[in-house]
C-alpha cells in the first residue's frame, strides 16, 4: 500500500496545495518520504459539505449496523498492522511493544464502542406516558432520547498516533453517536494517519455507507484545523494537545455565529501525594514505580505524575534519594517533534533557572545526540516556595518532575485548594492515612476527574466506568470524558417528542420497545413494552 501524500475526502483524494511538507525521524532528524501536501481552503469545504450531505442519512443508521461498521474499521485496520505499526514506529521512535499496545487499544475500543450501540441502551431513552385523567391539567406524552450532533471534527495526537488519532477514541465515539467525522492528521505522523484514513474509508464502502461519513485532511500548520472548526456545518470538535493550541481552538469555537461544543483535553501535571504511611511501608518501591511513571514514553503521556508532595522525614528524604540516583541513569529518550523537544528544554531551563529550586537530576543536551534526544530532569523545592510560586505547577511535557518537601496535613488541604483543574491526583497511602486525610479527598474530587489510590496515573483503562478528563484546564468541560464508553455522551444532545403517534417516533422509543433496550418508564428502568397511557 503506497502512500500517495494528500487528503482523503470522502471517497475522493485530494488534490492539495504545491509545498509539500515531511514527517521527520525522531531519531536521525531526518524526512521521511513521501511528502504531503496540506488541504486546501476549498477542500476543507468540500469535506464539510459532503459530511453534512451523509448525515442526514448516517444519522439514523440502525445501531446494529453501526456497530457491525465500527467493527469492520477494528478489522481492517488490524488487517494493516504490520505496516501502520512500521510507518508509525519511524514517525514517533515509539517501540514496536507500545505500538503493539496502541494498536490493541484502538482496534479494542472500536469494538467496545460497537457493543454499545449494538445495545442501544446508552441513548437513555425516556417515557412518561399520557394521563388523560389528571386533574386540573391532562398529562400530555412525553418521549425523549438521546441524538447525534451532526459533523464533528477530531483532531489526531501527536502522542497517541493511534489511539487518539485517525480511528482513536474520539472517532470512535462520534460515530458511535451518529454523527459523520472529519479528521485532521497530526502533522509528525501523516503517513500512519493516511494508512489508517485508508482503512476506514475502506470500511464506508464496504458498510454501504454513504461518502461523507469520514475524510481525512493533512496540514502543516494551523488553517485547516482553524477552519474546519469555523465551518458552519461543523456541529463539535475534540482535541488533544496543549493548552496554547486547545485554548485557540475554544476561543475559535465559541466566537463562530453559531458557537459549537469544542472538548479539549489541554494540560494537567497529576499530583501525588505521598502519606506517611505509604512511606513507612513502600518507600523504595513508590520511588521505583514513580520513576518508571514519569520517564515512561519519554514523559509524553498526558497523566504523566508532574508534581510529588512529600512529608518531612527520612524516609522522604531516602525516597528522594533513590528517585535521584533513578533519574541520573545516562538513559535518553527520543521526543515526538522537534517542537516537543524545544518546549521540554525551555521548560527544564526555566525551572533551573529559579533560586530556590534545586536541580537534582539535570536534563541536558549532550554532543552526542541525534534527532529530537532528551534525557530526565529531576527538581525539588519546599512546600512554601511552591504555594508562593504558581508557575510551578505548570506542566512540563516530558522526562520530568518536581518534589515539594517538607509538607504537613495542613499545607497538602493549602496545595490541594489552590491546585487548577487536572485529569488525575495520586494517593499514595495506608488505611489509616486515608482516615486521617478525608478533606484532602474530598478537596481533590472537586479537581480532577481520576483518583487513584497506590498507583501511578500513566496507563488508562478503556472501558465503561473510565473517566479520562477533568475541571478547565485539564479540559475545556470537566463533564465529559474522552476515554471509556461514556466518551459517546460528549456528540448528541437530548431530543424531546410530545404527542407523537408511536409509528412516527423512533424505535428506541416505541411502545413495544423493538429493540429491547433499557428506558426509563414513568421514572422505572425497565426493558419492558408499555402501554400507551396511564390509564391504559
């Protein structure tokens, strides 16, 4: 399968403007053939209009049949692996074993999605039936159930080129929901994302499908992505990156005529706090799952533990110790792009660069490096420097972290108050500390959308009861999640129907309950058909 470098538009391939542009080895830094060419303004229209055009149609295709195309994506993307897993392992410098992984991840997830819709029952649908009796007033028929948005643009990753990419989480769910999908490749993966585009194009067809339901357009920088979410027939978008670009693309969102729901995920440093007890009991073993926490993936996982509240004591400082001797390991890592690495660089500096922060493991930039080489940094500060200091708990993405020491219950419940929004928070504890520091819980519910208790925040479980966000700026909507099951939710609204007759209303909420699912009958959950009325 040859990669040809343009767009996928529908059933079409797009012509593109002249200058091409390259993904780039993370390793050598050097180009990787073919070169792409980004979409043009006209095609970015043609994409949104053919995706509108198949809505009206995808919209209201049978679960069972969305399922059966969500499956067929899974198939047919695992029907390439070999070759998407080589081209993305030259484009990121991720190993075969995480790619392995990803590609496991993202082909389980279709199918997890699959099964949802094949059920139906995530449509929540509702009836309070008629009651021509009531006095003073009659109670009128009232049906309500969940539905698609309408087109809906993802945005690829450049940390995930699989699993938040071309068919990831969020194209997952979007056509779960019903609703056509517009993908922007990430400009450092375009070839994995055009193998993959390819896939699921495939899948349209073979569903019978109609043309619009997915395109994929490349671009080097910034215009597709900012004018598909301007586009009038776009209805929502998802996005994962970093907070400068989500937050442009909010502000982009909310500022259109017609504003549309825009789910970022942006930036979070996941704390952890480490009680007393854990330190007594595993001290050695927290510091070794730590280190292997936030080095894992060169540190370019959005869960990645950026910040550890430590005790006075010593067994704090014997943990700091072997966190130090860990990150001083002459280990280097490979950044994703050159940009990530610039940033990672800038933000170590930066930090080196304040008085009262102690540098315990350096990054630096060696000679000898090729490509976008990095290595771990490790910093400690006291706890009052950090409360004094609010760009301390900005994020730093990649191989590093920073300990704040010298914490007592009352500066953890001062940290945990002044904390922004984060996707995790880590308790590192026993059962009695849990006992002891119930307001700190009840504090960090109110910051993150995760809390895990004697593990690391890396490696997030698909499935239904995940939930993978967290308050702004974690994420622009803390409601939602973009991992697990409940990720559907984010692309259909809830639709109301009064005194429809029940042939004119959709399965899910007929009489007899057609397709078995659950609903909620007069405030009951049931899979039982009804009556019409009441009084019936």
């Amino acid at each position: 399968m040859e990669l040809t470098g343009r767009s996928i538009i529908g059933f079409r391939q797009g012509r593109g403007d002249t200058e091409l542009f390259y993904a780039m080895n993370p390793v050598s830094g050097e180009s990787i053939q073919p070169g792409f060419v980004s979409a043009t303004l006209e095609e970015v229209d043609a994409a949104a209009q053919l995706s509108e055009q198949a809505f009206s149609d995808y919209s209201r295709v049978p679960g069972r049949e969305k399922a059966a195309f969500l499956r067929k994506i899974a198939s047919n993307v695992e029907g390439i692996a070999t070759k998407v897993i080589e081209r993305a392992g030259t484009e990121t410098a991720l190993p075969p074993a995480r790619l392995q992984g990803e590609m496991a991840r993202t082909c389980g997830q279709l199918r997890l999605f699959g099964g949802v819709v094949d059920d139906g029952s995530w449509t929540t649908a509702r009836i309070d039936r008629a009651d021509s009796d009531r006095k003073p007033l009659a109670k009128p028929d009232v049906r309500s159930m969940l539905r698609p948005l309408g087109p809906v643009v993802v945005f690829g990753a450049s940390n995930f080129p699989l699993a938040f990419s071309v068919a990831g989480g969020d194209t997952a769910s979007a056509l779960a929901a019903g609703n056509p999908v517009i993908v922007k490749a990430h400009p450092a993966h375009p070839g994995t994302s055009e193998l993959v585009g390819r896939a699921l194009q495939k899948a349209v067809r073979e569903c019978g499908l109609p043309e619009g339901v997915f395109s994929l357009l490349f671009d080097r920088g910034t215009d597709v992505g900012t004018q598909l979410v301007k586009h009038p027939m776009i209805k929502a978008a998802g996005f994962t990156g970093s907070r400068a670009a989500g937050r442009a693309l909010m502000d982009v969102a909310a500022a259109r005529p017609e504003p549309i729901p825009f789910f970022a995920e942006m930036s979070s440093t996941n704390p952890v706090f480490i009680l007393p007890g854990a330190l007594r009991e595993r001290r050695d073993a927290i510091a070794t799952g730590l280190h292997a926490s936030f080095t894992m993936g060169a540190g370019q996982f959005c869960t990645k533990p950026g910040l550890v509240f430590l005790p006075a004591g010593k067994d704090s400082d014997e943990l700091t110790e072997k966190l130090r001797t860990l990150s001083s390991q002459p280990a280097r890592f490979h950044m994703l792009t050159s940009g990530i690495r610039s940033s990672y660089y800038a933000g170590v500096s930066d930090r080196s660069s304040k008085s009262k922060i102690r540098a315990l493991a350096q990054a630096g930039e060696s000679p000898n490096d090729t490509g976008f080489c990095a290595s771990a940094a490790l910093f400690a500060t006291d706890v009052r420097t950090f409360l004094n200091d609010g760009n301390l708990a900005d994020e730093i993405f990649g191989p590093a972290t920073l300990l704040v020491e010298r914490t007592t219950p009352e500066a953890v419940l001062e940290v945990a108050r002044k904390l922004d929004g984060h996707l995790t928070a880590t308790i590192h504890g026993t059962d009695e500390d849990l006992r002891q520091n119930s307001e700190l819980i009840a504090l960090l519910e109110r910051k993150v959308g995760r809390l895990i208790f004697n593990g690391f925040p890396t490696g997030v479980e698909v499935c239904h009861a995940m939930v993978h966000g967290g308050p702004y700026p974690a994420t622009s909507d803390g409601r939602f999640t973009s991992v697990g099951t409940q990720a559907i939710f984010r692309f259909a609204r809830p639709v109301c129907y009064q005194g429809f007759p029940d042939h004119a209303l959709p399965e899910e909420l007929q009489d007899a309950n057609p397709l078995g699912i659950w609903r909620m009958v007069d405030g009951k959950m049931t899979r039982e058909s009804v009556s019409r009325s009441v009084a019936a």
